[in-house]
C-alpha cells in the first residue's frame, strides 16, 4: 500500500488480504494498480467490498487489459447484475491502463516488465518503484526507473527461476538502478532473513510484512 497526499493505493488484492488489513489497521482504500492477472495477485478482490461500505464509494482497480478480463472472468457477480446472486459484492470501476496517469494530484507511471514470457507493470511514484514478480526488464524501462530514493524489487530465491530474479541477479538488476535503498520482496522462505541481509550490499535488505518505508517528496518524477 502506498500512502500519499492524504490518499492509499493498495497494488494488487492478495489471497490474505483480509488478515492483511486488520493487520496492519488499513482503514481505506481509494484505488487499486493491479501487476498482472495470476491468482496470488488477485483472489483477494472480494474483500474490497467491506471498502465500499466503509467509504460509500465504488471503488476504481487499474490494470492491463489482461488483467481487467480476467478479474471479471473470476468475479462475474462483481461486475454484471445477477438476481440470483442478492448476496452483498464489491463495487468496483475497471480502468485500462495506457500509460502514465494522476490521481488526486499523484503521478502515477506504468513501468512494463516481464514475467518469463508475459508482460506485467511495476508502479512508480515519485522516488519510490514497486517491481514485483519480475525476470526481465525491457530496455525502454529502465529510465523510467532512473533516479529512485527507494525501489522494491522481486527476488525469490537463490536458486534460479524462469519467471523470477534469483537473488544473485536481483542485486546484480539493484546495483544498475541505483536507488539509494533497495528492499527485495516475493521472497521464498529458502532466504533465511537475518542470515540473508548481513550478505548484502550496503543499502539492500530483505523486506518484511507490515515494514513501513518513507520516502520524501512524492511528486518527483
């Protein structure tokens, strides 16, 4: 989740989101940036609902196209009308993302990369870069990446994997982006925590559930 001017983003509806929000006390929700479209990045989606009660509000989930088909091939009674489903759902808009685009005075940019053959979107704002379930990065991304205060990046284990950086390569892919802090998310549990982070580059580390980072000046593009 990614907290600005006073509004959230939540970045894809995970299997657990429910526990997550009670968790880590997330009260609301004004938009949701979907990845890509597989299960682990999507079967949450119901819980949103008990967002539009809270709010009163229907709520907008951005996404490639991909992604937007298949979150109402998963969730028909979410976005058609059904009398036989009466039972309460979550209100939600889908918006196709095409490019860069603002909400409530944040810039949000697209950052395409790939997933073994499939290409997803990692989110940028301002000096902060969201880049999860990533192997590749097209060349035309990397300058979107240029210039970070902080970047998340997928590294799932130590050994090698079609659809994902290793660790070895993730610091390799951090040290060419250069932020000034780089976490390392999606992680196995093969990358024993402690042990893993007194091995890494100054300014990289693990992260860990409920972590809270902060960056400065959100607006920066």
């Amino acid at each position: 989740m990614v907290q600005t001017r006073g509004h959230s983003f939540l970045i894809d509806t995970t299997p657990e989101l429910r526990i997550q929000c009670l968790a880590n006390h997330v009260t609301r929700v004004d938009a949701v940036l979907f990845t890509h479209h597989h299960a682990d990045h999507l079967v949450g989606l119901d819980d949103l609902r008990r967002f539009n009660a809270l709010q009163r509000t229907t709520l907008t989930c951005y996404g490639n196209q991909t992604t937007l088909d298949t979150l109402e091939g998963m969730f028909p009674y979410a976005f058609h009308d059904n009398p036989d489903y009466p039972s309460s759902k979550p209100q939600l808009k889908l918006v196709c993302i095409d490019g860069p685009f603002e909400l409530w005075g944040t810039r949000i940019v697209p950052v395409p990369l790939m997933h073994g053959t499939m290409e997803i979107l990692g989110f940028r704002f301002g000096g902060f870069a969201y880049c999860t379930d990533v192997n590749h990065i097209p060349d035309a991304s990397w300058r979107l990446l240029d210039n970070l205060d902080v970047l998340v990046l997928d590294a799932l284990r130590r050994r090698p994997h079609p659809t994902h950086f290793n660790l070895e390569q993730a610091v390799q892919i951090a040290r060419q982006i250069g932020a000034k802090r780089t976490f390392f998310t999606h992680i196995a549990h093969e990358l024993p925590h402690e042990a893993t982070n007194t091995e890494l580059p100054p300014g990289m580390a693990l992260g860990y559930d409920g972590q809270v980072i902060t960056v400065a000046g959100p607006d920066r593009d």
